[in-house]
C-alpha cells in the first residue's frame, strides 16, 4: 500500500503539471473504485481551476476554485499517470487541462475519490479524529508522552494509530524505531522520555529520506512520471530477515508479527 511518502511524492509530482489549471474534461470509465465516485464529480470539476495540491495523512488533496476538494486514496495499488501514451485498462478517472492529461489507475480498486466542500475538510469523518501530521509541528515529544500515558499496546502498534499520529504506516515505523533503538513490542506507555525525544527526529528523517528518494516501491507503486521509487534499497530493518544489523552489533535483523502486520528489528540494539 503507498504510505505517506509516495502519497506526498505523488502530490508533488502532480502539482508541477496540475496547480494553476483548468480542467476542461473529467471523465469516469466506470462507476466506483472502492466506493461510488460523487456524483457531482464531473459536474464540479470540469472548468475549475485547481487552487493547489496538499497532503493529510496518506490522502492527496485537489483543492479547487469552487470551494471544493477533491480527495483521492491510492489505496493497495493506485497510482496517477501523467500524459500516458497508451489508455490503460485501469484508468477510472481522467482529468483534462488544455496541456496534459492526467488518468487515476488502480488495478485492485481499493483506492477511493470524494469531494469535500473546502471549508469542511477538518470536519470530514475521515480527518475528524487524526492525530497530527508527523511533518508537522504538531508531532513533538511531548505530544507521545501525552498520547501514550497508561497505553498497555506495544509502541509499534501505537503509532500505527492514525489518532496518535496521522499517515504513519508499517514500513516507516519499523525504520523509524531502529533509527531510535526502541524495540517494537515495548509496552508505550513505558517508553522513556530520552527515547521519545529520539523517536521523533528519527520518524522525520526517515519520513524526507523516503520523499527525496520517490517513495519506496513494493508491488504497484510508481510516481507519477511514471519513475519507480528507491528508498527500498536504503531500509535499515524492513524485509531484512537474517540479514546483519547495520550498526555492526552483532545483531541479525528478526522478523515478528504484530497485529497481523511484520515486523522487523535489531534484538541487540533496540531495547
């Protein structure tokens, strides 16, 4: 599933040919993706500007001149495609301004498209309860002490909560947690304050790191230029079962399962 990264990658690669124009044609080649799409979609779009593109969590965000928005989750395996050459049989939604073309593909269709009214946007179900952004200044380490106090779940799965901190997924935390050297099944409400103030520097890097490499493709995923991300080859701990910790503890990275989820870790230098 793209995370945060490819999201915010794919934010911005659409908003170098998307922001500032008008869309002249908006066309739907089927009725739903995960669920229906609006059915005001093709009505309001076509021939509003698009005022610019920002990111919530792992949602990107098509803000118009019509006091509306149009919010898109790439879901398992969507991606936007940019002036593709040949129609894909998973193109669902096209967008036409007078210079390019833009087509929402998603083989699985898990993905989704909604249309909020823009002054609503914080009160969206959706977004209502998300905790902050985590490239935000809203993410400090005071903020997971108070978000963790008495939590008997692991660390891991806390900050997999989208209601302690918005758009973190698997991949990122598992890294992020090495960076820190905070094991994944500590108890959160136990993790000390001098951890707390490394794992939110940590979160970050690895969060820009992921961003200026283009996101990390597994599966699907690709920008969309149509350039496939390469933060994969930089994970510390994320698929590296067996595989000999980097900072040359000793230690071979371990795989557990969390939550339904894998999770990998160094047992040598994560405490």
């Amino acid at each position: 599933m793209p995370e945060l990264p490819e999201v915010e990658t794919t934010v911005r690669g659409l908003a170098r040919f998307l922001e500032g124009e008008r869309i002249t044609r908006v066309h739907l080649n089927r009725a739903n993706l995960r669920r229906p799409f609006p059915a005001d979609l093709v009505q309001v779009m076509t021939g509003a500007t698009v005022t610019g593109l920002t990111r919530r969590a792992k949602y990107g965000l098509i803000h118009l001149d019509r006091d509306a928005t149009m919010i898109f989750h790439l879901g398992m395996s969507g991606r936007w495609r940019i002036d593709p050459e040949t129609p894909d049989t998973h193109d669902h939604l096209l967008l036409e301004t007078e210079a390019h073309r833009f087509a929402l593909c998603d083989p699985r269709r898990f993905g989704s498209v909604d249309l909020v009214d823009t002054g609503a946007l914080d009160n969206w179900p959706q977004f209502a309860a998300l905790g902050p952004e985590p490239l935000g200044p809203g993410l400090t380490p005071a903020h997971l002490k108070s978000a963790l106090k008495g939590k008997v779940q692991s660390i891991k799965l806390c900050l997999l909560d989208q209601r302690i901190v918005a758009g973190l997924g698997n991949i990122y935390v598992c890294e992020a947690l090495w960076r820190a050297g905070i094991r994944p099944t500590k108890t959160a409400g136990k993790v000390t304050g001098p951890q707390l103030a490394r794992l939110v520097p940590a979160i970050v890097a690895v969060l820009e790191a992921s961003i200026r490499d283009g996101g990390s493709t597994l599966r699907d995923y690709a920008r969309p230029d149509g350039e496939l991300g390469y933060f994969a080859s930089s994970f510390d701990v994320y698929g590296r079962t067996d595989e000999a910790c980097r900072r040359d503890d000793g230690g071979m990275i371990q795989r557990i399962a969390q939550g339904g989820r894998s999770t990998w870790f160094c047992p040598i230098c994560q405490r």
